[in-house]
C-alpha cells in the first residue's frame, strides 16, 4: 500500500511537471519556474528537495518581476492538493521566501496568497489525519499572522522618517503582536505519536523552533526599550496599564514556551537543543510596573494606624456657609467618598480601601474613579499572579489544577475589563464604567463558585476583595451618569 501510494504521488508530479512544461509563458505564469515549484512541493512524505526550495528563494529573491508567477504557481498547487506532504512542503517553501524579506515581498504579500484554514487531507487513514490536518491549519495560521504583521511593520516605516522614534504606544501595540504571533505558533506540534517520528513533521518542526526563538528575542529586545521608556514617561498611565498587562502575559508565555521547548527535545527536533534557554521576566520588573501604575501610592503602610473613624473625619468638609442655618454658622457637607462608601454593602472595607491612598480626601470624582479602578486593577493583576504560581506547583491532573485553569481565565477577563475602564477614565468615556466592573465582578464571582462541592478555595479572600473593590467603582461609576445621592 505504502509503495503504491508513493508510486502514485510520483506520477501525479511527473504529470504536473509535463503540463506545466508545456503551458505557455504569460505575465503570471513562468514553466520553468511552475515546474521547480511543483518539484519542491512533491507528493514524497519522507523527503524535501532543498535543491529545488533554493532555487524558488533565490528567485523571489532576485526580482520583483518572479513574484507574479511564483504566487500564482504555489498559490494554484496548494488550492488544489489534497495531500499533506504537499499542503506542507508548500507552507514550507512559503516561510522560507516570506523570510527573504525583499521590499516588493514585504509590501505585496499581506496575508498568504492560498488558503489552508479548512485543510483536509483524503488519503490518511481516519485515527491519523486529524493530527496531520491540525498540523498544517495552525501552520497556515501563523504564516498568515505573520506575512500580515511583518507587511503592516514595514508599509508603517516606510511612511515614516527616521528621525522620527516610534511612540510609545505604537511599541507597546507591537510588543502585544507579537505576543499573539508566539500564542498562535504554539499551536504547531505534533498531535499524536506517529508524528513525532514523521521525518517531514520533524523537518518543519526544525524551521518553526527557529520562528519561535527569533520571535521571542525580538520580544525580549523591545519589552527592555519599554520598561526604560515607561519609568521615563511618568505620566503615561494606559501605557504603564498595558505594559504590565504585556509583562503579566510575557510571564505566562514563558512556563508554556519551557514546556514547548521540552517537548520539541523529547520527540528529537535537533534546533530545539540548540536554543539557549528561556529568560525568565524579572519579578521585580512586573512589581516596578505595578508601583507606576498605582502612582506609588496603593500600599497597605499608608492605611495602617488609621481607624475607621478616621477615615469619616477625613470625608468630612467643614466650612463657612452664611445662608445656610446651622450650628455656629458651620455647614458640615458630605463628600461623595462618604456617598460612595455609604451605597456599598461593606462600608468599612470602602473607606479603608479609599484611603489607603494619601490622595483620596481631596479627591473630586475623576481621581476618586482612578483610585478606585488603580485599586480593583492591582488586586486583578496580583491575583492573576498568585493563580500562576499556585499552577505551577499543582499536579498535573485533577480538578484542583482544572478549577485553578478556571480561575485563570477569570482573571484574566477581570485584568482586561479594568484595564479597559482605566483607558477610559483616561479618554473621559464614563457611560460603560460600571458594566466593565460588573464583569470583573462577575469573574471573581465565577472563579470562587468553582471550587464549590470539590476543594476549598485557596481564593476565597482574593475574590472577595475584587467584588468589594467593584462594588466601589460601580458606585462611583454612577457619580457620572446621572444618579442622584443625598
């Protein structure tokens, strides 16, 4: 059965190579070059034609005027197979030319010229081909991701002079690219045991370890030139926000980048020895970040010593009023930190968690919301955190490590809903405030039920926190949008 279906991809190529030969030369379409693709690309499930891929490289390499007909041919030949040894040696010989990284290759290929997201191979046997179709549509993905991304980077500095540093927040943007790159690269690996000893899944693998190490160098280069630009940009508060958000998740990447690392070395993937290890995002880096965007003042010392009685003389103004008739011609009016903390369910927890930083008595509204969402963001992130380490030091399996998975992406929704709230307290958008409280709200809610009926949580006063935080900047949400407090 092997023998025949080699024999049989054998003739399929032979026979494509004669059309090809044979078809007329036109602005898109070049024989000889049709026929060098073809060979590249052959149906042979055990061995790739370097010979004949550096030849297709050279010529995208050499001139525009090869672009043309070399999209059209690799674009013509992955539409129409249905073998994974070509859908792949194609997705191959692709990265390599997206790697040349000419002009004309940069700014005309934006996204892959074929489409392989719903690739299925019909001549594998059903308990193997899932794995093999997987395979081939998360490698497509990424080099799609990719072309886009490196075509949009350079379209952007070709634009721009170059004097002219990119922003900050255009690096922060890049920077989460990235990120999203490394996310989706992940997803290549083999599924299943077959594959691991696949000589063409090996060989792919080998380009894609590579990929991924040049993509996290890049990452590691440009998250140093951030945290230097943020503690110089003091007053970049989304900016320090979405830093952390990106160290937080830098940290995540890098226990699953350890575990894709480890496994490419078990299954024999020669590159994967061969790339230094993995440097770990300094703790003190993600704390550094985490004191910018608390401006240096959430820390429990500033409330400590203080009772809550304390707390309501400070939310209470005295002052001179005439017309108003009261006791030695003193009106005693309530700030809306009192409203605040009155509205909530736990009064005592609001006015502790308020003034705990030194700038909450002469608040107005705006920096009361900042303080309470910087405090609900904080708790979020540090959670987030703490939940990370506990994974790591939970089993392998059972639930615990599942309710924890859980927890995860709660807090991970709670981090973004916040973070969001934040930038448009910076932008002056108040009108959704309180629906993106409720849904960090919501998520700590979701992350303690979890646990219910299995184990106790490690969570509990964790969560209970971030509802209360909520609780508070739901309140003081409401401050914007028209609700009226005595």
């Amino acid at each position: 059965m092997k023998l025949w279906k080699r024999a049989t991809g054998a003739i399929k190529d032979k026979n494509s190579i004669w059309v090809a030969k044979l078809s007329p030369q036109t602005t898109f379409r070049r024989p000889d070059l049709e026929a060098v693709i073809i060979k590249a690309t052959s149906h042979d499930e055990h061995r790739i034609d370097y010979k004949n891929v550096q030849k297709v490289i050279q010529s995208a390499g050499a001139s525009p005027a090869y672009l043309k007909p070399l999209v059209w041919s690799l674009s013509r030949r992955m539409e129409k197979t249905q073998s994974w040894a070509v859908a792949l040696k194609g997705l191959m010989l692709m990265h390599g030319i997206l790697c040349c990284k000419t002009p004309s290759m940069m700014q005309r290929v934006d996204s892959l010229p074929f489409d392989l997201s719903n690739f299925s191979d019909a001549h594998l046997p059903p308990k193997k081909v899932w794995g093999y179709n997987t395979f081939i549509r998360a490698y497509f993905a990424y080099l799609d991701q990719r072309s886009a991304f490196v075509s949009s980077e350079y379209i952007k500095r070709s634009k721009q002079s170059k004097e002219i540093e990119e922003s900050l927040m255009e690096e922060l943007e890049k920077l989460q690219k990235i990120q999203s790159l490394i996310d989706i690269i992940l997803q290549i690996k083999p599924q299943n045991e077959h594959m691991n000893t696949a000589g063409l899944i090996l060989e792919a693998m080998d380009c894609v370890i590579i990929e991924l190490f040049d993509l996290y160098s890049k990452f590691r280069d440009g998250i140093s030139q951030i945290l230097l630009r943020i503690h110089d940009n003091m007053d970049g508060k989304v900016e320090a926000i979405i830093g952390l958000n990106v160290l937080q998740k830098a940290s995540i990447q890098e226990e699953e980048l350890s575990h894709y690392f480890a496994l490419c070395k078990e299954i024999g993937i020669i590159n994967a020895s061969q790339c230094p290890q993995i440097e770990g995002i300094s703790e003190e880096n993600v704390q550094n970040l985490q004191r910018i965007v608390a401006n240096g003042d959430y820390t429990d010392g500033n409330a400590k010593g203080l009772k809550v009685t304390d707390y309501e003389e400070k939310a209470i103004v005295v002052r001179d009023n005439k017309d108003t008739l009261s006791k030695n011609g003193l009106e005693t009016v309530i700030t809306e930190k009192w409203e605040v903390c009155a509205k909530t369910s736990n009064y005592t927890f609001c006015m502790k968690s308020l003034y705990s930083n030194r700038h909450t008595p002469g608040a107005d509204r705006n920096r009361l919301a900042d303080i309470g969402f910087r405090l609900a963001y904080i708790n979020a992130s540090r959670t987030r955190q703490h939940i990370g380490e506990l994974l790591k030091k939970a089993t392998s399996s059972g639930n615990y490590k599942r309710h924890l998975q859980v927890c995860a992406s709660d807090y991970d929704k709670a981090v973004s809903a916040i973070g969001n709230a934040l930038i448009d307290l910076n932008s002056e958008t108040f009108f959704e405030l309180a629906d993106l409280a409720g849904t960090a709200s919501r998520s700590a809610h979701h992350c303690e039920a979890t646990f219910e009926g299995t184990h106790k949580s490690p969570l509990t006063f964790m969560n209970n926190d971030l509802k209360g935080l909520c609780e508070i900047c739901v309140v003081i949400s409401k401050l914007f949008t028209g609700s009226s407090y005595i």
